[in-house]
C-alpha cells in the first residue's frame, strides 16, 4: 500500500500542492492541509479492521501521510486513558478527561512531531528546527534524535527548567529568548533558509496536524464511534483544536460517524485571550497581537495564532465558544484536583477543567452534557509547590 494522500491544499486559497515533496507554508504563505482519497480509504479498510491492530496512533494509517516506504519514527505513541471526573459534573452527563500526558516526551506534542519527523525524515531532511512554549520542544528533540536528525529548539527564557533540560538531553541545540514564542518563531522564520532548516513550527508545515488529528480518531473509537457533546481544549497555535475537526470530516466522509458533531471550546487564559476577543468581537480572525501577555500557562501564550481564521472557524461551525480563564483558577484547580482527585493536570488542562465547571454553573452548557476536556501534558513537566517539612529523627510528629 501507497499512502492515500491525493494532495495539500492551502487552507485559504484551496489551491493544489504536490504531496510527493517537502512544502511549508502554500504560495499564498497559508497553512497546508492534507486531502486524502476518502473513497478509496472507505473500501480499503473498516472499522472491524482496526480491531487487529495495535492500540496506537498508527492503527489509522490510512488515514496519515506517509507512504509504506517511509520508516516510522515511532516512540510508542500508545493509546491515551479517558478518566472519568463525571461526580465533579453534578449533574447526568460525563465529564471525561483525556490524558495525553501518558504520551513520549509527556505531551501530545508527540503525536504531531511522530509524523511530522517521519515524513521530514523520508524527504531526506537533515535539520530542523521549532519556535516553542516546550513541550513541542521537547517531542522534536525526542523524534529528531530517534531519526538521527539535528534539531534546533527556541524557548522563552522562563520555560520549566525540566523541559528545556530534557530537549538537551535528546542532544538537541536548545536556546532560551528573551521574548515569547513569537519572538522564538521569528528567528525560526528569518534564519532557516541560512541554516538549511526544516522549520517544524505549529502550521508551517502540513504534517503535525495530520498527528494531532489522532486525538480525534481515538477519541471516537473510545467512544464507540460516537462524539461527545462538547469538547474543551486549551488553544495556543490550535493544531490539535483544527486537527480534530478535520478528522470528524474524514471519520462522517467515511461513514463512520454520523453528522453529530461537539461543540469545540477554545480554552485561553485572561492574560493572553487572542482568541476569545476575536471570537467575542464577531471576527473572523485576530487582528492584532495580544499584548501584553500576562500568563503563565505556557501552552496558551501565543498573541497572534497562524491558525487564527481555522481555529475560529472551527469554534463557530461546531456552534462552540471560546473562554478564559484566570492564571489563579487554572493552578488552584490543578491543586485542587491533584489532592481531591487524584488526578494530575497540566495548568493547560486545568484551564480547560476550570472553564468546564464555570460554564456549567453558568448555565452556558447543560448539566447532562457528554463532555470531553483534554489534559494535554502531564502535570509532571510543570512546576509544583514545595510542600514538604523537614522531619529531624525522633521529634514528635503531628497531623
Ligand atoms: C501542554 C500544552 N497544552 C496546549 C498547548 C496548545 O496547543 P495547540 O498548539 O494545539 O493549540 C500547548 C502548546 O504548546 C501545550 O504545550
């Protein structure tokens, strides 16, 4: 079998790109997206297939672009749990949270990167390079180093000490700005062609999508080909936000679900809500920059998305909305959950949780509402408070 990809369209202008060679943005410097032959796809394979296949993001390669040539560049990218938080809904409904933190490297950045490295790697590649809040970063430096690529990674100085040590770790090049990941991107953008880079940032190429679409395959199969009322997902780029929608298209094209779609739900923060206010304005993309940031959910700090008209798009096709939340709701609900629960969020994940509850109390989704919320890194790569005590041998100890 060859890949089923017929070709890559700008996401703007609809025009038709070669899929047989390395692109980045489309000649109207608009994101790419890959089309598929979803008939072929439908008589080729069936839902009952899958069932023999490993419970991985590659289980739906038909639905992916690389070709039966090209050597996967894989880390285990297995499954993600769907963890019920349904007592916490109050009400009939579920509330589940999908947590992609089990992933390599800790995020979902591994699925974009798995085959966006994969297909950088089968079109002879041989240094890349990523503006980053991290945890793409990270994930790069992982796949880079598991297809034995150069990779080169920009952060904001303030990003958590354990992923920009962990990016070093992979042997990748990791360099701290002064800035956002804006200004990261920028010298991305502006050095490239002198470095003979494959820029991998979110969208300027067609490929991570593809890997974050996987979270939208899984979710449906999880959900025994069936989609939930509302999904919540922290948006910054909005790769994964596009990436799903995209994927419930080709899941009805290939009749595998019906027409019921979510609501998607941009989650942000109200230091850095780019999205919020353009969607709260009636616009149909973000004007200006946000500024200034005052955030510290790193996910979510991205003033201007590439993706911006996509992303909107999406929030107002699936009849959703987009939201902020506070930096102080977002970490006193990770605590929160992480001591009440069990369960360990990142602050991006958080956020969504906080948004979930708010607009439920508000009355903006109902109470029996099936609800999904993506946690999407393990609250492990974020910093956490030091609650311990010092203990000296022997002294009393109380409660
Ligand atoms: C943990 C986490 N959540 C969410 C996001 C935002 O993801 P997206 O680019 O798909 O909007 C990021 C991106 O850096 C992230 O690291």
């Amino acid at each position: 079998m060859d890949s089923f990809v017929t070709h890559l369209e700008c996401s703007e202008s609809r025009e038709r790109h070669d899929h047989d060679r390395l692109h980045g943005l489309s000649r109207a410097g608009k994101p790419l997206l890959v089309r598929y032959d979803l008939v072929a796809i439908a008589k080729a394979v069936s839902k009952d297939d899958l069932n023999r296949r490993a419970a991985d993001m590659w289980r739906y390669r038909e639905l992916l672009p690389m070709r039966s040539r090209d050597r996967l560049m894989s880390l285990g990218e297995a499954r993600t749990p769907l963890i019920d938080l349904s007592a916490d809904s109050a009400g009939h409904g579920y509330l589940l949270v999908k947590d992609e933190g089990r992933l390599p490297t800790g995020s979902f950045k591994a699925r974009g990167m798995a085959v966006a490295v994969t297909m950088a790697k089968a079109f002879g590649v041989v240094r890349l390079a990523v503006p980053t809040a991290g945890n793409a970063g990270a994930a790069a430096a992982a796949y880079g180093a598991r297809a034995g690529l150069d990779t080169f990674v920009f952060t904001p100085e303030d990003t958590s000490e354990v992923t920009v040590r962990e990016i070093g770790y992979h042997g990748a090049k990791v360099f701290r700005v002064h800035g956002l990941i804006n200004a990261c991107a920028q010298i991305v953008r502006t050095r490239t062609q002198e470095m003979g880079w494959h820029d991998l940032s979110t969208l300027a190429e067609p490929y991570r999508i593809e890997g974050k679409k996987t979270m939208g395959l899984e979710l449906a199969e999880q959900l025994g080909w069936a989609l939930p009322d509302v999904i919540y997902y922290p948006t910054g780029g909005g790769t994964g936000f596009i990436g799903m929608w995209k994927a419930f298209d080709e899941l009805e094209a290939l009749g595998w679900i019906g027409p019921h779609r979510p609501r998607m739900v941009a989650v942000q923060t109200t230091g850095c809500a780019p999205i919020v206010r353009a969607f709260d304005d009636g616009m149909d993309h973000v004007p200006e920059p946000w500024d200034p940031v005052e955030t510290d959910v790193p996910g979510v700090r991205v003033p201007k998305p590439l993706g911006d008209r996509l992303i909107l798009n999406v929030v107002r096709e699936s009849n959703g909305f987009a939201v902020a939340v506070s930096d102080e709701q977002a970490h006193a609900t990770r605590e929160r959950l992480a001591r009440e629960r069990g369960v360990h969020l990142c602050p991006e994940g958080a956020i969504c949780y906080a948004a979930c509850q708010a607009d439920i109390a508000a009355g903006r989704v109902a109470r029996d509402q099936h609800i999904v919320l993506f946690n999407t890194a393990s609250g492990l790569k974020s910093p956490m408070p030091d609650r311990s005590r010092q203990y000296e041998s022997g002294s009393p100890l109380t409660a």
